[in-house]
C-alpha cells in the first residue's frame, strides 16, 4: 500500500460504508447496472458510484489515464480517442450506463483479449474502500511500482466483493495505424485448425469470431478475422491469407460496426432462440477440440472462448465437456426463469478458493459487499 497519488477524496462514498459497516448492512455496489445480470443475485442497499465521475487525469506521452470509477466508459473512450489511444480489451459496454469501475469489477474484455491481454494486464493502480470504511491505494502509475501482492490487480473480476473501486489508473495504447477484417468460409473444426496454425505465426491478428447464425443445414459458417497493426504488416497478411484459405476482404465501414456489435453481444447470434435458454460462456485453452455438445456456437479469442445456447438442466453436461478439455463454464445469462437451481459460476479450485476467502477477509470481514453475487 502506498500514500494516494490524489487528493480527490470520495468522503460521500467513505461515509456510506462506514454507516452501513456500524450497522452491518449489506450494500449493493452499483454503476451503470448494465452487468447486473451477470454473477448471482445479491440483495442490500444501493450504493451508487455515478457521483463520483470524472477523469483525474490523462498523460497521453505517458500511455496512463486515471479516472474515478463512476465516470462512464463511452466517456473515456472518447477521451483516448481525442489523443489517438484505446483500451485495446475492447471493454464491453453491454448498455448506454456502462462505468470504467463496472468494467475492471466485472473483469470482461472484448474480442480482442486473446492477443492483447485482459482487464488485469491494463491497471495500474487503484484507490478503494474497504469494508471498515479505509480508503486504500495500492499500484501507481508505472508498470515497476508494486511489491508484494498485486492487489489493485485482483480487483479486476472480483464484482465488487473486495471493496467500493473509486479510482482507477489504467494503461493504454495507440490505436493501430492499420486494421482490416477477413472472412473465411469455414466449418468450426477447420476454422480452429486454421486458427491454431495461423497463431503460430508472425501475423498481425488482433481478434477472431466464428459462427454460423442460422440453425438451418445450409446456413453459412463464417470465420472472421481481424488483423491490425503497421499499414505493411497488415497489407501482406491478408494478402498472404486470402490466397491460402479463400478470405474476403470486409470493408472497415461494415467490419468496425459488426465488431462493435460483437463485443457488446447484439449480433443475431446473442437473440436468444428461445426464452428459456441460457447463455453459457465456456473458457477453455485455445488449442481445444470441437465439443461434443448439440448446441448452437459462436467462438471467439482463437478457440479459447465459446458461447453457446442452451437449457440450464444441460448444465452438467456443459460443465463436463469444459472440464475434460481443462476448461470451465459460466451460466451467463439466465433464461426468463432465472435458472434458480443452477450455480452461475463453476466451483473454484481449492487454492483459488484459499485465496479468494483470504482476501475477502482482510479486506471485508463482515460481508458487506455484494454478498453472495460470486455464489
């Protein structure tokens, strides 16, 4: 822990947590509530983060940006935009309301997060409360400014049950000078193969997504790919991989919405075929087979994550199939009956356990947090 590198002090904020810690009430952490539907559902009194927005700062020459957790992220965006910079996780926004905190709490990134790292790869450093009501800050501003456990690291994925995030140092990068879209006629299996042997290779692919939208037979199954980087590199790949496996250039006027929409899961591939299925998010290594599951698919990250339709009573079966290949699952999104009797997150290993339960301890012993949103 190290002193605040601000004097931006978010005493509205402390003094919620210190009157709901004397009272021991549990708070719901909010922003923007775009993720709600993600985790299990945790009851409590609202704490909203909105208030607290603003940029701290931003130092473009240095590639850092701070920011108070409740500021929205399209205003971030716009803000590294303004300077020829992006979060390069490709945040989804899921909604209008999304903020910087709900993205590091929720720890989701985009399809780019294969090649370019996640959510913890681009904090910094972070300032919290935690839930005796002390403001903390742990990391900087500089990549070599931590000793001992990474803590304002662990905040990312952590949905809010370790403390209230109220700022937030975050690198970021200069959009590439170049980007290009492909698309490929191939079925899963050769697309993965394809991918796999491409992954190999000094190629400048950024993200990838496949899919077939239509459950009809002679429905396409389509590879995307994205390449960016130097206005050469991104020239010769696709020239080299249109002629290899058949690829088609998109135009980027096309191809940049249809990412977008990836990301923020609206393509017609996230229309639920039925209200009462669920949407399973499979994590698994990147070299991972075709799944034996009678279920719809969209791939992305070069094979390492699958989403997939299906009822929650398939949930054992689903969870098998990840765990044979080392992988796991997570229920998404619920269908219209809230999937009541299915876990939304897979049980965690005894060591991530150990881990999780200390830090929860030492940093919000009463519980006072989002209880029971991670199960």
């Amino acid at each position: 822990m190290q002193d605040s590198p601000t004097n931006d002090v978010p005493t509205g904020l402390i003094e919620q947590v210190r009157s709901a810690a004397a009272s021991r009430t549990p708070l719901r952490i909010r922003g923007g509530d775009s993720k709600a539907f993600y985790g299990e559902k945790t009851g409590g009194q609202p704490l909203d983060t909105r208030s607290w927005s603003g940029i701290v700062a931003h130092e473009p020459s240095e590639l850092v940006i701070t920011v108070r957790a409740g500021t929205p992220l399209a205003e971030v965006e716009a803000a590294l935009a303004g300077t020829g910079q992006h979060l390069p996780f490709d945040p989804p926004h899921f909604g209008d309301g999304a903020t910087i905190g709900g993205v590091v709490a929720a720890g989701l990134a985009g399809p780019a997060r294969a090649t370019v790292g996640g959510v913890r790869d681009y904090v910094l450093g972070a300032q919290f409360i935690n839930g005796q009501g002390e403001w903390l800050t742990f990391g900087g501003q500089v990549m070599k400014n931590v000793a001992g456990y990474d803590v304002s690291r662990a905040l990312a994925g952590s949905m809010g049950t370790l403390g209230v995030i109220t700022h937030l140092s975050l690198k970021v990068l200069p959009v590439a000078p170049a980007e290009a879209t492909l698309v490929f006629r191939l079925g899963q299996h050769d697309a993965l193969e394809q991918l796999h042997c491409w992954g190999g290779q000094p190629l400048p692919i950024n993200a990838s997504c496949w899919v077939k939208d239509d459950t009809a037979a002679d429905a396409p199954e389509l590879l995307f790919l994205r390449l960016r980087g130097a206005v050469a590199a991104v020239a010769s790949a696709c020239e080299r991989l249109a002629r290899e496996a058949g690829g088609q250039r998109m135009d980027n006027a096309q191809a940049g919405p249809d990412w977008a929409a990836c990301r923020d899961q609206s393509l017609p591939f996230f229309n639920a075929p039925s209200p009462g299925l669920c949407l399973w998010r499979l994590s698994l290594p990147q070299t991972a087979p075709v799944l034996d599951l009678p279920f719809a698919q969209l791939i992305e990250w070069q094979g390492a994550q699958r989403w997939l339709w299906a009822p929650a009573s398939a949930a054992a079966q689903i969870r098998a199939a990840a765990a044979a290949v080392q992988g796991h699952a997570t229920l998404f999104r619920a269908g219209t009956d809230g999937a009541p009797s299915v876990r939304r997150f897979d049980v965690e290993s005894p060591a991530l356990q150990t881990i999780t339960t200390r830090l929860r301890e030492a940093f919000d012993p009463q519980g006072l947090f989002n209880p029971g949103r991670m199960g």
